[in-house]
C-alpha cells in the first residue's frame, strides 16, 4: 500500500525508498572503522525529518494564505516569495526541535524497512 503523499515528487525519494547504503560502500565503511548500521539510520533520521518538514511547510503556507495583506510583509508585489521562504524556514525550525511526531513515526517505519531487506 502506497502513501498518498509518496504521490508527490520531493516526498517520494525520502518516503518511498529507504534510504540505505550499497554493499560495496558498507564494506569500505566497515574497512574504515565506520558503522554502516549508524550511517544508514542517520540517513534515516535525516530523511524523516525532511519529510515532516515538507508537511509542515505545505500547512504553514495553507495558514498564510488566509493571512492576506496583513503580517510582516504588508500587500507588496514580492509579498508571496518572502511568505514562502519564510514558511520553509519556520518549517524546517519545526521539524527540527521535534515537529508534530510525524518523523518519529517515518523513522521507525525507515528503520523496519531497512531491517526486512537485511532479513533473508
């Protein structure tokens, strides 16, 4: 069963695939005194928190939408570009400190994946 957010192109290389790394990179990690294990968990991690910061940007921007003329940027022409920077910027902030607990749950599920291609 696929997500309905895997839908969409920025989300489905960090939602659909897990992230992991090449046999032939674990053995050059492995070789170097690097856990491949924790390299593909940080991948992991990292791909989570990208995800719940997408999310995250696509309800902010829902939110100032409504907000109109008003706010730090007034009604200017370039009022939407610096809404939209500002919204990603607030996002990624989000899903850094912890979010909404969306990533918390991608990353386990990242994890079990992983887990189940190691698995014969």
């Amino acid at each position: 069963m696929q997500s309905a957010f895997a839908s969409t192109p920025m989300l489905k290389s960090s939602f659909v695939s897990t992230p992991s790394i090449s046999p032939k990179a674990s053995f050059e990690l492995s070789k170097a005194g690097v856990d491949p294990k924790a390299v593909a968990q940080a991948k992991a991690k990292a791909a989570s928190q990208d995800f719940e910061a997408v999310f995250l940007n696509s309800m902010v921007n829902q939110m100032f939408t409504a907000i109109g003329g008003e706010g730090p940027f007034g009604d200017k022409g370039g009022t939407g570009i610096w809404r939209s920077m500002m919204a990603d910027e607030y996002s990624k902030s989000f899903a850094k400190a912890g979010g909404i607990g969306i990533a918390g749950q991608v990353y386990q599920t990242l994890l079990a994946q992983q887990e189940a291609r190691v698995s014969p």
